[in-house]
C-alpha cells in the first residue's frame, strides 16, 4: 500500500487535537503538492489536494466520480493522483496511456480488482481468496507468483469466451427471449394493456424483469426453489449496496438488510451448488432446468477442480449473476429513454428493426424475434447503441501496478492504481464534438459511392479516433467477457418493447442520471412514463 507524503502525515499527526486545523494543513500541505509537474522528471502525477486526512478523496469520489475528475480542472488533460484511503489512485484519461495500460497486461494487471471485488462484494472466504490474488505477473519470481490463481482465472475466462461468443450465445438468446417475454408478461400483464395510455414505473419494470430473466437463463429453476420469495427483493437490496460494497465490505454491517440479504442469496447458492455435476453431452444443448446454462455447470466443475470452498463456489456463481444484471438493467431503461424522446428517433429505429423481424413461430403475436446478426450490424442501431453508452457509461478502470514502472513519462510505484475514467474519455470534445448531446448519427461511417478519397480517409480517422476513446467495456485482459450477451440482451428486449407498445415520457419532463454506478448510469429517481399498446406491433410507422 501507497502512504501519503510525509510531509502531509507529520502536519495532520502535528495538529491531531485541532480538528479543524488538521483540515487546513492537510489542505495546505497537499496544495504545495498539488501543482503540475512535467513528465519525463522521474516524478509521480501531481496529488490533487484535499482536506480530509486518511480519506482524502474517497467521499467525493464516491458521491460522483465523473463530477469529482471533471471539477479538478487544473489537471486538464494530464495525469494527476487522488489518494483514498492511503492508496495512490493515478488518474490517465489520453487514448495513448489507455491503450498502453490495457496493453500491458504484467505491468498493469486487473485480477486483483476482481479479488477486491469478491472479497468485498460477496465476502469470499479466506482460503478461496488465493484463487484470485495474483500478487506480480513476473513469473521469473515465483516467490510472489501464484501460479494457481493464473491458472483459475484464465480457465475461467476461456469458460466466459467459449459460451458467451457464436453460435452457442446465439443458443442461449433465444432462452433468453423466451424467458424474457413469459417475465415481462407476469409483470405488466401484456394482454391487459390496451389502446389507452397506463402509468408504470418503467425502470422498475425492466429491472425486475431482466433479473427474473437472466435468473432463470443462466441458472434454471432450482435456485428458485432455493432462493423463495425474497429472491428479487433480496437482489434489489443488496445490488442497491454494491456500489459502496464492492469497495469495501464493512458497508454491508452498516445497512442490516443488505447484509442479511446477501447472505440469504448465498445459501440459496450453496444449496444450488450442492449437487452431482453429472456428464453434459455437446448435443444436449446449451441449457437444462437443473442447472441453466451449461456455461455455469462447466464453472462449477471448474471451481471444485481448484478446490473452492462450499460457500467460495456459491460466491463464484452469484458474482456471475450480478455482472449480468446490474449493468444489463439500467442500460435497458437507458437505451429506451434515448429513443423515445425524439419521434424521429424512434421513427428510424422502428424502421430499421421493422424489415428484421422474424416470422411468427407461435400462436402468440406479442412473442418477437429479429435477426440479431442483421440488427447489430445495423448502422443507424449501431450508431444508436455506442451513443447510448458513451452517454450512461461512469466507470473507471482501473488496474493495479504491479512493480514500479513508467506511464506517459511518470513514475508509478508497484501497489498503487491506474485509474481511466470514462467520462473524461467519452466527453472529450474534440472527439466527439457537442459531446453532452445524444447524436446516434455521428457512430455512422458509411460514405456514398461517390465520395472522395479525402473524406474517405476523414471518415476513416475519425472513427479511429472515436474507437480508442470508447471504452465502455474496458480493455486489455479485463476486457468485458460479457459485452456480447449484453448487447443482445438489451438489443432484444427493447426492440420488443418498442414494437409491442407506445412509450413516453409523461408531462414531457426530462430525468437526471445516477452517477454513483459501477458500470452504467440509473435515473436518479423513476421518471413518469407512460404506455398503450400498439395497433400492429409488426409495423413500423411511429
């Protein structure tokens, strides 16, 4: 772990029996700090000054992290530190640094974010918490390398690789649909809602909806049995802790209900673990009511091969479950918003679904389906999808130093963090101009025939440029595994919601966004909506 500097300690340990002294000088002493320092000096970034001692930046941050990069303005475009809790956090925000931390994956190394994560969020065990901790990638010192961790977490990547890519995604979408439209009717009674506009609480909605769905896909109907009637309110309380919890796991022992609640979710886990992992033959398909999709029984045998605790294989399936749903859910209600609050917008986006959509294979025509490889290739729903989410995106990767190594000219010392915040990448304006407004047009590269070789090639760096500054999903190793099945996910589940029914924004009023996510942006509170049936949910006019 990264201390303070000295000089910072001696003032705030100086004047420990005057509080409000130890603010000034804590204050003071990182102001002198704080100025920029020019790379290449064999200096760490400048330490943004604070007031609280120990803490330092970690309230501020925690109350809105892209505000919090944004309003340190004196750092402008370099790089500069923000300590919490004694540990150094480097801000980098250029595609050049982002793309070479990604890129170096021994130097810069995610599976201890993931450790923290699970040690905090789920309170793995101790003895499974080896399984994660990889202390340096240098595998020439194999005092600090732990070979085993190596092993589990890349065996466990290529699980999330082989199932969640191709033809077997495409397999466990279309459970997904399945299930999808049986919980959305359960929620909203589709039969029910007529021609007449209805109030719901859509975000609400979706989110119940898309957590009974991923539940029942990914896990079968067991863990129902196990879990019982909390199991939604159980989930929905304790996510609605992870943003503080994932961070650190004495959150949950100041809110009783998430506490309790996680650990009636564990159980259930524990019980759905507990069971015979019998052979799975390829042509049995991708899913089973015993176990859900095959991608968690072959993790499980996995995780007893490694020699998992009871409850660390229950951690490790439930920390699936929410990487599924937490971001899943409010991008689906984000992405609704976005095309709803302009007719033509939705106009367009109906349009180019409309000649995607599959002909009906059941008795009921509320049941749709589309061409998801013609739908994300897309360009207006491509253009569509990448606004949506360079818009709701406040994350941050980060990545954990692994010895003392140099960045954009700065020394960064080993324990310390790398920080890339979204935000500051995603609103750069000369990458994307007018960079706060919603404008799906501007993903959209396609030139006509005639163009010139001039503005094919403008064409051609302005998409590069955009590319290296969209990371939603990460990059390098901890490159979002999951970034397919969301995309069709939420893809799927809006195109039907949007072909089935009217939506609107009552009153025409706006929302503002919840910045304190670990992925993607919830409304700060549920906005009115409003819907009615349509007509004809295969037709296209608006």
């Amino acid at each position: 772990m990264n201390h303070t500097p000295s000089l910072v300690v001696l003032l705030s340990e100086s004047s420990g029996y005057f509080p409000s002294s130890n603010l000034i000088f804590a204050f003071l002493g990182t102001l002198i700090l704080s100025s920029p320092v020019p790379p290449g000096t064999g200096k760490e970034p400048p330490v943004a000054s604070y007031w609280l001692p120990w803490f330092q930046h970690l309230f501020s941050f925690l109350r809105d992290p892209n505000g919090h990069f944004q309003s340190l303005g004196l750092y402008s475009g370099i790089p500069f530190t923000i300590p919490m809790m004694n540990t150094k956090f480097h801000v980098f925000s250029s595609p050049t640094a982002v793309a070479t931390v990604f890129g170096k994956s021994r130097e810069f190394i995610f599976p201890p974010v993931v450790a923290s994560m699970m040690e905090n969020g789920l309170n793995l065990p101790v003895p499974d918490r080896r399984f994660f901790n990889i202390s340096i990638s240098d595998k020439t010192n194999s005092a600090m390398f732990n070979q085993e961790a190596h092993n589990f977490v890349d065996q466990n990547h290529l699980i999330y690789l082989k199932y969640l890519a191709n033809k077997r995604l495409d397999d466990i979408i279309a459970v997904y649909m399945n299930n999808f439209y049986s919980e959305l009717d359960s929620a909203i009674d589709v039969a029910s809602i007529g021609e007449e506009w209805r109030e719901i609480q859509l975000h609400e909605t979706m989110t119940k909806v898309i957590f009974e769905t991923s539940t029942t896909t990914f896990f079968g109907n067991r863990i129902r049995k196990y879990w019982g009637e909390n199991m939604w309110p159980d989930f929905r309380t304790w996510n609605d802790a992870t943003y503080i919890g994932v961070r650190a796991n004495f959150a949950y022992y100041f809110q009783p209900r998430a506490y309790f609640a996680r650990n009636r979710m564990l159980r259930a886990f524990e019980k759905w673990v507990d069971c015979d992992t019998e052979d799975w033959e390829e042509d049995e398909g991708v899913w089973n009511e015993k176990w859900g999709c095959k991608m968690n029984w072959e993790r499980e045998r996995l995780a007893r091969q490694f020699g998992f605790t009871h409850r660390g294989r229950a951690c490790s399936q439930a920390s699936f479950l929410f990487v599924v749903v937490t971001n899943a859910a409010p991008m689906a209600t984000w992405f609704i918003l976005c095309i709803i609050q302009s007719d033509q917008r939705l106009r367009k986006f109906r349009q180019a679904i409309q000649p995607l959509l599959l002909p009906q294979s059941g008795s009921n025509p509320n049941d749709l389906r589309f061409d998801m490889a013609k739908l994300k290739a897309n360009p207006y729903i491509r253009g569509l999808w990448n606004e949506a989410l360079r818009l709701g995106s406040a994350s941050a990767a980060a990545r954990v130093v692994s010895k003392d190594t140099e960045l954009e000219g700065y020394v960064l010392r080993g324990g310390s963090v790398v920080l890339l915040p979204v935000g500051l990448l995603h609103f750069d304006e000369e990458v994307f101009p007018e960079p706060e407004k919603f404008i799906p047009e501007r993903w959209v590269y396609d030139m006509p025939p005639d163009a010139t070789e001039e503005q094919r090639a403008a064409a051609a760096q302005k998409q590069k440029k955009q590319s290296a500054n969209f990371r939603a999903f990460g990059g390098g190793t901890g490159l979002c595994s999951g970034r397919f099945v969301a995309e069709q996910e939420i893809l799927s589940a809006v195109a039907t919601m949007l072909m089935l029914f009217d939506i609107e924004l009552v009153g025409g009023e706006g929302f503002l966004l919840n910045p304190r996510t670990i992925g993607i942006m919830s409304p700060a509170k549920e906005p009115n909506i409003r819907i009615r049936k349509r007509k004809d949910p295969r037709a296209c006019d608006a």
